[in-house]
C-alpha cells in the first residue's frame, strides 16, 4: 500500500513537471492589424527605411485580466507568385498588458524588412533576385504574427493584413521618330522629338522630369541598343514637358549619319522618394537615319552641239548651292568622269564642254551640290560631237547616202549608241536596232550645223554596216526634228 502510494506520486510528479511550461504560458489571444499607405515600394531595400506614418501595426491583448506579456513578431508579405517573410519570429521583444493597445511606426518595422532577415520563396523568386530585390506586379497581403517569447506559441488569432496591389510603370514610349525612321535636313534645323508618358496614373503627388539623350552610331556597330552608354554623346537634356525642340543651337547633325536617342522617366515626391518606373525608367533606345534631300536638276537641254564643244543647260532646284558638270567618252561604261576645273556657283544654270573630239559619242550628268551632300543617280544624257566634214556641209548637200567603196567586211552587232558614219560625213547615233552580221534596221538621230544643230530623227531599213560602223549600202531617211536630245 505504501509503495503504491509512493508510485502515484511519482507519476503526478512527472505530469506537473511537463505541464510546468503550459501553466505559464500567456493564453489571452492578441489582435494584429497592419495598416499601409500609398505610394507603395517596390524595391524591398525601400521599405527597410520607411517613412514612420506610411506603415503601422496595432497590437491590442485581447483579455483584460491578463499582465503584462513579451510578445515577438513574424512579418508576411505574399502574392499569389512570391512570399517573402520572416524564417523565425524576430527577437525583439515588445511589451504588452491585458486589454491594452499598442502602435508600431515603419521606424520601428524596417528591420523586419532586411535582407538578412528574410527568406523568398514562390515562382518569381529568382526574378526577384535578378532584379536586385524589386517586387513583381500582383495583389499583396502584408501581415505581422505575434508570438509569445517566453514560450515560443503563435498568440495572434486575429490578424488584419494591409492589402495593395503593385502595377508597375512603364517608361516613356517615344513617338516622334518613329524606329529606324528618316529624318530629312533643313536648314536650320528644328527637329521635334516627342514621347509618350505612360507613368501618370501612378505618379500622383510626384514631380516628373525627363533626360533626353541623343548619340552617333558610329559605321558598322550593330548592339548600339545595349551599349547606348558607350556610343559618342552629342546632347543631354532636362525637360518636364514631353518633347524637346532640337534646333540650331544644339550641336549640329550631320546628313548621312545614323542616331539613337532615349529618354528616362524621373519622377520625385516632396519627401524625396522615387516612383518606380520599369527599366530605371529609361524608354527603349531608338534609331534614326539623318538625310539630306539634294535633287537631280531637271529640264537639262543639250545645244549649240559642234565638232568639239557643246552647251548643257537646266533648271535650277532651290536646294542647290553649286553644281558640277561631268563628262566622259560614251561606250565604255567604266570609263572615267572628268569635270570642269571649278564648281560652277548658284544661279549658273548653263555650261559648255570645251575642247571634245569630232565624231565622238560623249555622256554627260550634272551633280547638285547642297549644304552637307549631292545629289545622286543623276540622269545620263548623251550626245554626239559634229564631224569636221559634217561641221562644214554646205546648204543642199544632206544626203546620207551609203559609199559602196568601203570594206565589206560586215559589223557583227549595232547596239544603242552606236555611231554610224555615212560617205558625207554625217554620224548618225544609234537609238535601236536590229538585225546582225551587217544588216540592221532601226532609228537614230542626226545633226544639221546649218539648222543650229537642229537634232534630225533618221531611220533605216536593211542597210548594211561594216566593221567600221560605216554605211556600205542602204539609204538612211529623215524622219521629223528632234527638238529635245
């Protein structure tokens, strides 16, 4: 019996040891409600230095009879994509009696939000590692836990999160040129580059200004839109309106040459803080070509055409500031261009060839010179110098008649531009033709020195032509004038 007694006692002694932390635990449950306001942060470095009014939590003991406990809080911060928290409650006691309330400022909560307090987990969590700690877009719940220290028991029941939802801004969009656009040359310049914001809806209470930028592609770079920061800068600018007017006084672009520009979005609250705006703000880099349009000259009209000289005249374009006059033997297509010795100034709006070759076939072009450039692919007009026979014809003596005394040896091909040489002396200039092995049908063009070098539409029929482009038989005829050559 007494041993017995003896082994009761034992086991209540047993019970009363593992039951000595449960009866001085603090059962009363708290109350937790976290409150936040706008603008919410994105970076979580951010909110490691909150402003105190933007973020608090209540604590209120919910049983009156209780004393005073020390509780240890445990931050959440979830989306449906990320949760990042607190691993344990941190040891930070904070005090607490029965029926009392407490508030906790973002002073007092920063250190919840460190680095090295917390643990990220959920399928942007790598995003947010590669971003440098900035939130992804989504609805967030952010709540604190309260936890009895002396026992380790999770006391808060009742907790209220701060609901928000982050919806990142973008950059500017720009506008005004649009990408891999041409921009064409005045003088003087004005270039409007204008963009779009698309941060506003998020930007209240906040200032925004924009950084224009522009640079130089240099020739043959191809990841100019990565490097942007190593491309020659021409011009920076701040500017709170949405466009900026590059004009005059800006360094001066240069036709011909390939440009990139951005801009960045930098918006600032009274308190110093910055909006969040995707890509620190900067739009994407755009290209732009940069032209001159120099025209061709029009109306160009061929005259006065003699056995060693002939006038070229046109109209002038107003973009024209001088000209060059370029020449060559016609037929040999990578022959050499020779000019005029001197540019000839604006208002010159005629020229003349000296010191050509009778008989010969030439070709001719006029080049606009403009402020920066020239024009290009300018119009090849051809004509054909006057023989010394031709040159001195007298009045009647027109014939075109053929010479049967010449070589028979027949000319294998007639192409356009060919010369064709009659016993009289007049050379004929090939427009078409057909045929082969001598015989050939087709068109040309003449001149007359006694009708002002009026230029003679010819055409032949079945004649023949020997090796040396002269007519052996066969009559070539008149047709009607050709007034422009």
């Amino acid at each position: 019996m007494k041993n017995l007694a003896f082994r009761w006692l034992y086991i209540l002694c047993l019970f009363a040891l593992a039951g000595g932390p449960a009866r001085s635990q603090t059962v009363s449950p708290v109350f937790s409600q976290t409150l936040l306001q706008t603008p919410y942060l994105y970076r979580l470095q951010d909110w490691a230095d909150m402003p105190a009014q933007r973020l608090q939590v209540r604590l209120r003991m919910l049983d009156t009879r209780v004393g005073t406990a020390t509780l240890y809080l445990k931050m959440e911060l979830e989306s449906e994509r990320i949760k990042l928290g607190n691993p344990y409650p941190l040891p930070i006691g904070i005090n607490l009696s029965g029926g009392e309330e407490i508030v906790l400022d973002g002073s007092q909560l920063g250190i919840y939000f460190l680095g090295s307090n917390l643990h990220v987990s959920g399928a942007d969590a790598s995003q947010f590692h590669a971003t440098g700690g900035i939130l992804p877009d989504g609805v967030y719940e952010l709540r604190f836990k309260a936890y009895e220290a002396a026992s380790g028991n999770q006391v808060s029941i009742q907790e209220t999160p701060a609901m928000f939802h982050l919806v990142s801004s973008e950059p500017p969009l720009i506008t005004f040129p649009a990408e891999n656009a041409t921009v064409f040359f005045k003088e003087p310049c004005q270039i409007r580059f204008q963009w779009l914001p698309r941060h506003l809806q998020a930007a209240a209470g906040f200032q925004t200004e924009y950084l224009f930028e522009i640079a130089e592609i240099p020739q043959g770079v191809d990841n100019w839109k990565e490097y942007f920061h190593t491309l020659p800068l021409i011009h920076s600018q701040n500017t709170s309106a949405c466009f900026v007017d590059y004009g005059p006084h800006e360094p001066e672009l240069l036709p011909e040459k390939a440009y990139a520009i951005r801009v960045q979005a930098r918006c600032t609250n009274a308190m110093g803080e910055n909006l969040y705006i995707k890509n620190e703000g900067y739009s994407q880099v755009q290209r732009f070509s940069y032209k001159e349009t120099c025209p061709a000259v029009s109306g160009v009209r061929i005259d006065q055409v003699t056995s060693q000289s002939a006038r070229i005249s046109w109209n002038e374009p107003v973009e024209a500031r001088s000209y060059k006059l370029l020449y060559r033997k016609n037929g040999k297509p990578d022959a050499r261009w020779f000019s005029l010795d001197e540019e000839l100034p604006v208002g010159s709006q005629s020229a003349t060839l000296p010191d050509l070759k009778p008989s010969t076939g030439y070709e001719c072009k006029i080049q606009t010179h403009c402020v920066h450039t020239c024009s290009q692919d300018d119009v090849v007009y051809r004509f054909t110098t006057l023989s010394k026979d031709n040159a001195s014809l007298e009045c009647g003596n027109h014939n075109l008649s053929p010479d049967s005394s010449r070589s028979t040896q027949p000319l294998e091909k007639l192409m356009r531009f060919d010369q064709i040489r009659t016993a009289n002396g007049f050379v004929i200039e090939v427009e078409e033709a057909q045929g082969e092995q001598g015989t050939f049908s087709g068109s040309g063009y003449t001149r007359i020195p006694l009708l002002a070098n009026t230029g003679v539409k010819v055409k032949f029929k079945n004649v023949f032509i020997n090796k040396n482009y002269e007519l052996v038989s066969g009559s070539i005829e008149a047709e009607k004038d050709k007034n422009s050559l």
